[in-house]
C-alpha cells in the first residue's frame, strides 16, 4: 500500500518555510524607540536662531532705556533734533495768551484786541519786531489802535518767560491765521531785554511810539548776523 505514512516520528516532506509562513505574515510587535531629529528641522531651527538675533541686534536701540525713534535704528540715533520753535510757540500761546487773545487770535470786541493782521504782529507803518518783544517782556496799558480799533485795558508783562520762549510764541503768532512776517529769534528777544531793562511798568502805545522801530529782516545792527548775512564772503582756501 502506498499510504502516506502517519507515523509521528517520520521527517515531514513540507518545508520548513511553508511550515513558518503564517507567523512570518503577523506584523512586527509595536516597540517604543526614539527616532533622530530630521535633519531639516535642525537647519531650519539654526535658521530662526540667527535671524532672531541678528533682528534683535539690529533693532535694540543698543539697548538703551531712553532709546525709542522709529527715524533711526541702531547706534547711529545722536541727540533728538532741536524741537521747532512753532511748536512751543503754539503751546505756550495756548496756555499764556489764548484767554485773552483766544485760540483764533481774533481777541474779544472792546476788551482783547486781535492778534490777526494785527501791525503790532506783523509790522506797520511805525511799529516794529522791537515794539513787539517789549510788549510781550513789559506788558501794555492804556488807549491803543489795534486795526482802526481803540481799545483801553492791560495786558501782563511775560518777561518771566525765557528768550527762546517768547521767540517761539511771537514766532508762531507771526505765522499763523494767515500772518507772514518773518520768525523772531532768541537773539534778537535777548537784545531787546538788554536793552529794556529799566523799563518796570507796562508800555503804552505813546512810550513805544517815541522809539524807532527796528524790524529783525532789516539786516545790519537790528538783526541777528547768521540769517540776514547768507554770503558772508567765506574765504575760498585757494
Ligand atoms: C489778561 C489778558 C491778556 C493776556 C493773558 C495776554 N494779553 Fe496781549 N493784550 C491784552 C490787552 C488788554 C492788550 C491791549 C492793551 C492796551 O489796551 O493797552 C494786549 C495787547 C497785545 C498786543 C498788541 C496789540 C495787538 O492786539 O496786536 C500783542 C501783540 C499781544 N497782546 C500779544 C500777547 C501775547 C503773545 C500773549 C501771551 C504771551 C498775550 N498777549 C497775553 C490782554 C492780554
């Protein structure tokens, strides 16, 4: 009889691969292991890290507590730029001059005169820059012509004020609500106090009427040297 055999002990004739397969075919058993950091992700990371601190390096202000201007970046920020003396001007005649004069400079009818197209602002037939600064340094009383208008009140003396202070609001009165004189310096305020200190009580307009008038874009003695003289023959060093 040619029966396969059933005996146990007989070696079997499949292969042992055949045997093995349906374990082969299980999935490996999930293990827990750490894996590299892309390589990427760590170039990538480098990346950020330089730029963070080149951006920081280049926007620190050097790190100084009293650094902040948008204008200017880095270390290259020197001192603030002078302020403008028309800002000041504007402030201090907002909080000195306005209750009177008001923020319009059109003053009040029959007490205030106006600051607007006013010749003792911008300059007349006989009053000058000179008649202004003494105005503001000693005050005024008494009956004035402001505009074909008579008024007769006071004003205060403002000489508590710096040079640089009054420069700026006479300044800002003379170029604003359409006025057009020229600017009023700090100089030209110092040398009009210097020349006026004996004078204590207010002006009127029959004191300032008996001094020449002096306008600060006349040139020569009445105005300060650096902007009337804009050639002032500078030697050409060959
Ligand atoms: C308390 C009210 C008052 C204040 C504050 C005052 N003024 Fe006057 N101002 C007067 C009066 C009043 C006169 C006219 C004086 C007179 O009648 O003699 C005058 C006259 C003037 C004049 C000459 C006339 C004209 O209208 O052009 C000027 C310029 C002037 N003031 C500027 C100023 C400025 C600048 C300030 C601020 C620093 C100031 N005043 C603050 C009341 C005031």
């Amino acid at each position: 009889m040619n029966t396969p055999s059933n005996d146990p002990h007989k070696p079997s004739d499949t292969p042992a691969t055949e045997v093995s397969a349906p374990v082969l075919r299980e999935a490996a058993e999930p293990t827990e292991k750490s894996s590299p950091i892309p390589f990427w992700l760590v170039i990538f990371a480098g990346i950020l890290v330089f730029w963070g601190g080149f951006h920081l390096a280049s926007n620190s202000g050097g790190f100084k507590a009293d650094v902040y201007n948008p204008e200017i970046s880095g270390a290259a920020a020197g001192p603030a730029a002078p302020p403008d003396p028309k800002v000041i001007g504007k402030r201090l005649f907002t909080q000195n001059c306005a209750v009177c004069h008001q923020g319009s400079g059109m003053g009040v009818a029959g007490q205030f005169p106006p600051l607007v197209a006013s010749e003792w602002v911008v300059g007349g037939d006989w009053v000058g820059d000179n008649h202004l600064v003494k105005i503001l340094l000693a005050g005024m009383q008494g009956p004035v012509q402001v505009k074909g208008q008579s008024y007769n009140n006071a004003m205060p003396p403002w000489a508590q004020l710096k040079d640089s202070e009054i420069a700026g609001i006479l300044t800002y009165i003379r170029s604003e609500w359409g006025n057009s004189a020229p600017p009023i310096t700090e100089e030209f305020v110092a040398k009009i106090r210097a020349a006026s200190t004996d004078r204590k009580e207010p002006w009127t307009q029959k004191d300032l009427k008996a001094i020449p008038a002096e306008t600060i874009s006349a040139g020569g003695a009445a105005a300060p040297a650096a902007p009337a003289n804009p050639a002032p023959a500078a030697p050409p060093a060959a």
